[in-house]
C-alpha cells in the first residue's frame, strides 16, 4: 500500500502539482 501510494506521489511531482499532492496526503492521513 505504502509503494502504491509513493508511486502516485511521484507522478504528482512529476506533473508539479505539489499541492494537490499534499492535499491528496492530508485526506489520506484524515481518512
């Protein structure tokens, strides 16, 4: 799960949409 969710992580950065990376982080981290 952890791999999975880096995996995601990194295509976000690629695309440079950090803050939707973070926002994507904190819901998870809500949830």
């Amino acid at each position: 799960e952890f791999l999975l969710k880096h995996g995601m992580i990194d295509r976000v950065v690629e695309r440079g949409d950090l803050k939707t990376t973070i926002g994507v982080l904190l819901r998870h981290m809500i949830t």
